[in-house]
C-alpha cells in the first residue's frame, strides 16, 4: 500500500474517533459500546451506515473497547481503545462518564 494510502486512511481513522468522542450525536454510540462487558471489542461498523462507510471510511477495519482507569480515584473515568486493524493504528482515550 503506498503512503498516500496509508496517510488516507490514517486520516479517516483520526476523523472516526473525533466524530465518537467530540459529536454529541455519537452519545447513543457510546451509551452502547459502554453497554458491553469492559474488554470487549465492538466493530466500528456496527454504528456506521453503508453510506458512510463507503463515503467517508471506506478501508478502514476498527473495533472499540473500554477499560476502567486504573488510575482514576473513582468510576467516573474510562478508557476507550480504537484499533484499526489494517494499518495497526491504536489510540486510547480518556472518558468521563459524567459527560454522556
């Protein structure tokens, strides 16, 4: 794959995880995906439309999961893993419960 491609599609993968974390829209999404067992992976297509998919994520392969913040003083905290498993792109994030 050239380094068009993979610039592309870490772009696309940067853009999914803002549109998750940033979009008040996406709370119903992070409402479910905290909704499964802490560890499990969740297929981002789960809660993309084929539309979007093709048009704006096309060639990316991401699951989800949380984890409890090991370091937080209280359940408020998760973290939340993205991998994309084409390219090997992870990122972890921080999330406060309270925000949802």
């Amino acid at each position: 794959m050239s380094s068009i491609d993979e610039d592309d599609l870490s772009l696309k993968f940067d853009m999914f995880i803002d549109h998750i974390i940033a979009k008040r829209s996406s709370q119903p999404i992070l409402r479910d995906i905290f909704g499964h067992s802490s560890g499990d992976w969740v297929n981002f297509r789960n809660y993309i439309n084929e539309d979007a998919y093709n048009n704006e994520y096309k060639g990316l392969d991401v699951y989800i999961c949380w984890l409890s913040d090991i370091n937080a003083t209280n359940d408020q905290w998760r973290l939340i893993a993205f991998f994309e498993n084409n390219q090997l792109y992870s990122q972890i994030l921080t999330f406060n419960m309270n925000t949802l």
